[in-house]
C-alpha cells in the first residue's frame, strides 16, 4: 500500500501537518476489500478559520510575485506528478476503486490541466478604455479575488481538486481545499504534498479533512474567500449557491447530469456502440457526464441492442489492481444499495433487464434495462453507476424531446453519418457541452466546461478560468484637470 495514507493522513494548515482537533476521525477506506488505508482527525470550525487565515496572509506577496517566478511552482509540480505516477496510480486504485484504465485516464487530464496552469500565471491581461472626459485615461486591471474555496468530489477526486486548485494559485490567490471524506488523500492532502514539494509558499495552498456534521456551513460562509468551487451533487449544490449568494460571494458550481447519447439512423453503429459503452460504464458510471440514456432510432433499435449487449457482457468486472478490469467497486455501501435500489425499481415499474448485474459488497456489475415506461422519474435522475437505459425513439422531434426532458443539462452525443445533421441536432439540446460522434465525457484546459439547469453555474477552463478566480478592477487617471460642477 502507498505510503501516501501513512503519511499524509493529516490536516495541512499554514504550511504545517498537524491533526484536527474535531470529535472524531474520518477512516478512509479502500471500496473494494474494505481495508482500512488512513484514519484521520477531522478539522474542527477553528481549523478552518486559521486554514483561510493562512491563505490571506500568504496571498498578498503571492499575488505581488513576478508571474514568471509563479510559473516556476506549477512547472515543479507537473514534472513530480510524471515522477510519482506509479505511486498516485496506486493510491487511486485503493482510495476510491478506480482501475488502471481510469487512473490513467484522470492522470492524464491531471498532467494537461497542469501544464495549461503554468500559462495561467501569465495569462491575466489588461485594458485601456476610451473615455469621453478629455484628459482621462481608463485603466481595468484583473487581479486575483483574494482567497478560494474548493470542494472537491469523490470521483475524479485527484483531477477535479487540480483542476481549481492551480489555476486559482497560478492566477495570485490563496486556495483552502476541502476533498471529499471519501477520498482525504487522493483529493486532498496528496494535492497539498505535491505543491508543497513544488516549492509553493506556505500557507499559500491550505487542506482540511472535515465533514459538515462538525463544521455546519463554516467553510462556505467564512467571510475570507469570495469565490466557492464546488463539485458534486445538485442538492448540495443548490444550498452551496444559496449561501453564496446570500453572502455576495461567486460561486462556481459543476453539479450532476442525465446525460444522452443519441444514435439516429445513419450512424455506424459499431462505432455508436463502442462510444455508448465507455460513455456509460467508464469508472463504473461514476462520472457526471455518463450517459445514463442510449437513446436509440426504432429503425437500428434491434441491431444495436444486440451488440451493444454483447459489449457491455465483456466488461470484467472484480479486483481494480487486475489491469483487465474494466468495472471496479463503486465508492461506498451506500451508494451500492442505491443502485440495486434503482435496478429493481425499474424491474417494478415494466422495464426488461437485458443484463441484470448482481451485487457484491460494493462491487456492482453493469446492467442493461429497457422498456421502462416514458413517465418514470428514473429517466429524468442522475443514476450515478454501471446501469444503463435504452430507449428507442422514433425520428429526431422525439429524439430531441426525451433527451431535453430532464432537469439536467451537462453534456451529450449524437451519432450520424452527417456531421452537420449532428450539429444541427446538437443546437436544439439544453446541455452546456454536446459532441458529435463521439462519447459524453470529455473535458479539455481550453474549452469551457459547465452545464445548463441543475448541472450547474458557471464555467471553468480556458479565459472562463480566469474569469472565474479573478475580478476586473477599473483605475482612472486624469491627465488633465476636470470640470465639477461645484
């Protein structure tokens, strides 16, 4: 096992380990076997108070520090990532069950979004304004918030932590990280050692390991940081965005989806099938842009089912240190009762289970159900697991209709042999992302990245980045003398 859950099982506040000092400890366990990896003394309100404490006080010289010499930190820290990979490729394995193909799959987008991080640094960029006062000079500078709170979430917990966490430093702010209690090292203080290792300032980057039965809302309500980066569920999300506002705080919320991968009648289907199956099943379907719905035209419905039944059949599923599996354990007990739960309930309801998966402790085979009446709420849900939907529809006015019904709306695919045919599809769907023949889950540095509805506020990537974690500052200088009127 990693070292990573001996020794970074720890708070790490103003550039020291330390424990929490709250009620009682957070034990990280490994999905698959139940092995205890870490226990860990959550943070306490008062840990978070002197975690944003830290950020502020390191973030004024921070962000008065030549970008060039910023740069230098992120470049340190991307060559540590390509050092440690086999380690941190273990650690996600037993941390939250991910299999060799996704762990290379979220290192790799690990590894890009760090490299887009070291232009960050360099990226902020002002303006001169026109005025119409004679004499006036109008300067708009962006400059950084000040300090950001992340939180991160259980399934690409390593990715989606990097993914705020260097950008907001990279761009002069001081960041506190809150992982998800599932996934403490991975999502969190491993972030922290990797920085710290880079030779990032103290206090600068700030981990607490917490859980909101202890702390309430003290991490989102602080009066320091004035952007809040969450990633999870629309529940949770949804209170996230209330405090914020209520606090005139930014937040940047990337929430569930529902999302469709659509075949119309001139696709290839072989190719349909591949792009479905990953779509669904990668990282056991616990992934935000998932295709929970393969909706399929009535006229290639037979054909494709039956491959992409015998497809899904393949999946091995079992041990994720095996490099042929495909299918892990999902990240607790809960959410393996829950989609069990789901299975069944679509049985109840009149769906045909194609391949019905079977349960074993949190390891939980992939299922194929169809028929499942047009009404039923577990159309228009997040599934978060390996339980796919099929859903035959009969021309692309209905095509667009089911996959618009939904209260989601983070991403999507078509599939057809015309790509403009697919575009124009993709234009009538209320999502934030859509791909033309390929799958549902993408994320790139420089595209924006964000859904529509209940699948978030806000984008991240790219110039949304700096948007995001920066604010724009007007400053005028009269060159002259101006007129007032008394």
């Amino acid at each position: 096992m990693s070292s990573y859950f001996t020794d970074l099982a720890q708070q790490y506040i103003d550039g020291e380990w330390r424990p929490g000092t709250g009620s009682w400890d957070i034990i990280d366990f490994n999905p698959y076997d139940g092995e205890k990896l870490a226990s860990i003394t959550i943070a306490a309100v008062e840990e978070i108070d002197q975690a944003y404490q830290a950020a502020a006080r390191a973030q004024k010289k921070w962000a008065a520090t030549n970008p060039y010499a910023r740069r230098a930190v992120f470049e340190k820290a991307l060559r540590l990532i390509e050092e440690r990979e086999a380690e941190i490729t273990e650690a996600i394995i037993a941390e939250l069950g991910g299999t060799h193909l996704k762990a290379g799959f979220e290192l790799h987008l690990a590894k890009e979004f760090l490299r887009e991080s070291i232009q960050w640094a360099l990226r902020p960029e002002g303006k001169i304004l026109p005025s119409p006062v004679d004499g006036k000079e109008n300067r708009l500078y962006r400059v950084p918030v000040g300090v950001v709170g992340v939180i991160s979430p259980f399934n690409f917990p390593f990715l989606l932590s990097i993914k705020s966490v260097a950008p907001a430093l990279a761009l002069g702010n001081g960041v506190v990280l809150k992982p998800h209690q599932n996934t403490p090292i991975v999502g969190g203080t491993l972030v922290a050692k990797l920085f710290e290792d880079a030779g990032l300032p103290g206090g600068l980057l700030n981990v607490v390991v917490t859980d909101i039965a202890e702390i309430g809302d003290a991490f989102i309500e602080h009066p320091i940081p004035k952007v809040i980066s969450f990633t999870g569920s629309d529940k949770v999300g949804r209170h996230v965005a209330t405090v914020c506002a209520s606090l005139f705080k930014r937040s940047v919320l990337e929430l569930g989806g529902n999302s469709a991968i659509v075949v119309l009648d001139d696709a290839d289907i072989d190719y349909a099938v591949d792009a479905a199956v990953f779509s669904r099943y990668v990282h056991q379907g616990q992934v935000c842009m998932a295709a929970n719905r393969v909706l399929v035209d009535r006229s290639i419905a037979d054909e494709f089912t039956e491959k992409f039944v015998a497809k899904v059949k393949t999946l091995k599923s079992g041990d994720p240190r095996d490099p042929a599996t495909i299918i892990g354990p999902v990240i607790n007990s809960q959410q393996a009762e829950s989609l069990s739960a789901t299975v069944e309930q679509a049985v109840a309801e009149g769906a045909t289970a194609l391949v019905h998966g079977t349960t074993t402790d949190n390891l939980v085979e992939p299922s194929v159900l169809t028929g499942l009446p047009a009404d039923s709420d577990l159309l228009r849900q997040e599934v978060f697991g390996p339980v796919a939907f099929l859903i035959p529809f009969d021309g692309e006015e209905e095509a667009v209709r089911i996959v618009n019904d939904t209260p989601y709306g983070l991403s999507g695919a078509v599939h057809t042999g015309d790509v403009e045919r697919g575009v124009a599809f993709a234009k009538q769907i209320d999502t934030g992302m859509f791909h033309v023949n390929d799958g549902t889950v993408h994320d790139e540095p420089l595209v924006p990245f964000g859904g529509e509805k209940h699948s978030g506020i806000g984008r991240l990537n790219g110039e949304t980045t700096v948007e995001a974690f920066t604010t724009m500052k007007w400053i005028s200088v009269q060159h002259g003398r101006s007129g007032f009127p008394f």
